[in-house]
C-alpha cells in the first residue's frame, strides 16, 4: 500500500537516509522547463534517483512513497551559476576560506575541489530555499587567472561535488586589468601568452625552461581550454571588453567562452547572440560600482534574451556568494518586473546554467532521464514570500533544517528562573 505524507512534514519524516525507492509528488502545479509547460494537478514520479514520469496521468507504484503538493508550484531545483558555496565559512577568518591563494606561486592549476568542504554551514540554508545545484568559483590571486571551478549538490553528502574541473575562471574586468600590471592591454596580452604557453605544452617547457605567463602546472591546467573541451568564465562588464571578449573567441577556435558580470552586455546583445557567448548577469545590477558598468540597468537581462543570448542569473558580482546564492530566486523575480516572461527568468536560475555548464541533459528540468532534483513551494517560487516545504535531491528528501533553525529551536522557549543579577 501507498505511504501518503503531508508535503509539510515530508522533508523531516525522510531526512534520513534510506536505500533508493520510489517517490510519488502529487497534485502539483509543475513546472517541467520543457516543451510541456506548466502542467496543472500533475505528479513527478522518481525512482533510483531518476525522474521516470511526469504528468497528469502518471500512474503511481504500489511502492511509492507519496508526496501531497496539494496545489502548490512543484518545479527543478535552483541551480546556482555563480556562488562560493562550500569555499568560505567565515569570510574574515583566513583559515576558513578556501577561495583564493594570493601569495602561491601557481594560477590556473588551483582546484576549487580540493578545498569544497560538503559540511558547511551555508550549504543547507541554501538548501532550504530551493537551491539544489551550484556552480562554485575560485577568486584570483596574483594574475588574472583565478583556477578551475566545480559543480556541486547541497545535499551535504560526501559525494556532493559531481564534477571537478568543470571551467577555468579568468578575470579580464578592471580588477583583473590591475592585477595583470595596470591596464587592459596588460591583461590581454598575459591572456594571449598564457594560450600560447598552454598550447605549447609540454614541449615548451622542456629542460629547466618556463612558459612566457604559466610555469608548468599551470600550462597543463589551462591546455584543456586551449582545445576546447573546458570552458573559460571571463569576467568582463563593459561593451568594450565584452567586444574584445567576442574577438578573442573568434580569433582561438574551438575555445568556449562564458561571460559573467556583462553590466553593459545589452550595449552589444545582438553581438553576443551571433556568438553563440552564454552571459551569467545579476538582474539586479543596476547601479554601477565603478568606471566597468556606467551603463548597467536593470533591462539589461530582457534586452540580452530578447536578443536570443543564453542568460543565467546570479548575486553576483556580490560579496555575499559563499552564503547568499538562495536570493537567485529574488532576482529573478526582479528580472520578469523588468520585462522578462516569468518561464524566461525561471529557466534561468535552473535549466540554463545547467546547459551552460555541459551538464543541461541532467539537470534543471522535470522530465524522465533528468536527476530527481524536485522542490515542492508552497508559492510562486520567484515570489520572494515563498519557500519550499520540500526538497528532493537525486530522489531523495533532505532536511529542512539548518545550524540557524536549531539555534533558533533550542533557545525560543527558554524559561530563566534564576535570580535576576544572575541572567545571561
């Protein structure tokens, strides 16, 4: 017989791990991120860790454990584009953040991976608002190269990281003009030679000899995307990089090329969508915060997707990446106020990154063959009132709960008898 949970207290009566099974969510608004729509009274069904059906009509196993969304929106995990989650735990305690090495000696060869910590703090509380995939970045250290990135779950697992070495972050914007030695020739031309290093390996580097931007290791790190099968994220903001950012794709074929910031992408949007350059932007980017994004606005991701550009959005730029990636939801509620149509903005914080990042066929849609990353809201999930009450990852349900929640559990009924002079 069919186990029947309330969507309320599913993701705490499955919080602890079981052997795979099978999940039944019914009655839902779902929203699949496919040529089917929006499907209305519809059940997702996953098996194993797989979505195996989606509709109105699926039929339920006698086996299933039963998940009631009673109406409410029943959609893909967030997939955060842009975030330190798992990098930082407190961002001023050194040996807590493991984003950036200034002082080594190497670049393009540091791997987010070996430093992405599945037991941090910030993992669930992103979690608790959706997010179930995120794309985690480096920050440069001592040139404009700042390593390679990876691609995790929230789920907290020991597995969480599913892909290493997923893209090399470079920084080609006015911050990465300083660090190259002042200008944004400087950081071109280090760009360049970097390539050129890369393409040369390991030939080049014979004997005791160096490369002209890379030692070794660092040469090898970035030959993958000299020949294209890893992505380079170049941060850039102005039209005018963006330009030379378009130039610089054209002119090394078959590198891949992902744009994050994009300020003033919608300056050249048609130029973008002629070459086929993904944009990662905030929606919400609007004032600028130096000389980079004078023209920033807050159309500027409806004028990249009326364009035809493959938009995701992000916090970013923002301080705030290694904990507040769960606010990508707010943001793109911003973007649809801003003219962009609601199915636009939310596949932008869930399918398109996935596609982005080479990963599309896996995740970000409800469909069969996707991965069970399924989160029940019991609102408009771009509505910034509303939150999950519950969520699925690899098709299984996870806590709802954080370091914060417990804390605020364990001290809100407090009673302190004690004499007044000695209370905390």
């Amino acid at each position: 017989m069919k186990q029947l949970i309330s969507v309320l207290a599913a993701s705490v009566a499955l919080a602890a791990p079981a052997a795979a099974q099978t999940y039944a969510v019914t009655n839902g608004r779902v929203v699949t991120n496919t040529d089917a729509g929006i499907l209305e009274n519809a059940t997702v069904i996953v098996r194993d860790g797989d979505i195996v059906a989606v509709g109105a009509g699926a039929e339920i196993p006698e086996d299933a454990t039963v998940i009631d969304a009673s109406g409410n929106w029943v959609t893909p995990g967030v997939f955060a584009a842009f975030s330190q989650l798992g990098l930082i735990e407190v961002a001023l305690e050194g040996s807590t953040t493991d984003d950036s090495a200034g002082e080594s000696p190497f670049s393009v060869a540091l791997d987010v991976a070996d430093g992405f910590n599945p037991a941090g703090t910030y993992l669930a509380t992103n979690r608790m608002e959706g997010v179930t995939r995120a794309a985690i970045f480096p920050s440069t250290g001592h040139n404009i190269f700042a390593g390679q990135g990876a691609l995790i779950d929230t789920s907290g697992d020991a597995g969480s990281l599913f892909q290493a070495g997923s893209f090399v972050f470079a920084d080609l914007s006015e911050s990465g003009a300083g660090r190259a030695g002042g200008s944004r020739p400087a950081a071109w031309a280090f760009l360049e030679a970097a390539l050129a290093d890369a393409r040369g390996y390991p030939g080049r580097f014979s004997g005791d000899h160096e490369g002209d931007a890379l030692n070794r290791y660092d040469a090898a790190a970035l030959l993958p995307v000299a020949r294209g099968r890893v992505p380079l994220v170049m941060a850039v903001n102005r039209a005018a990089d963006i330009r030379r950012a378009i130039r610089f794709k054209a002119d090394n074929a078959p590198i891949q090329l992902i744009l994050v910031g994009a300020a003033e992408g919608w300056m050249v949007a048609e130029e973008l969508a002629d070459a086929d350059i993904p944009v990662i932007v905030d929606p919400l980017e609007d004032l600028p915060s130096s000389f980079d994004s004078l023209g920033a606005s807050l159309q500027n991701a409806a004028r990249l997707q009326d364009a035809g550009v493959d938009v995701a959005y992000s916090t970013a730029p923002t301080a705030d990446g290694y904990f507040n990636a769960r606010l990508v939801p707010q943001h793109a509620g911003n973007a649809v106020a801003n003219g962009v149509p609601w199915d636009e903005a939310f596949r932008a914080i869930t399918l398109t990154p996935a596609e982005i990042y080479g990963v599309g066929d896996r995740y970000g849609a409800l469909a069969p063959g996707y991965a069970g990353d399924v989160v029940v809201w019991d609102g408009d999930p771009l509505e910034v009132m509303s939150a999950p009450v519950a969520v699925l990852i690899d098709g299984e349900p996870t806590a709802l709960e954080s370091r914060q929640t417990q804390l605020r559990d364990r001290y809100i009924n407090i009673t302190d008898d004690t004499p007044f002079a000695y209370r905390r």
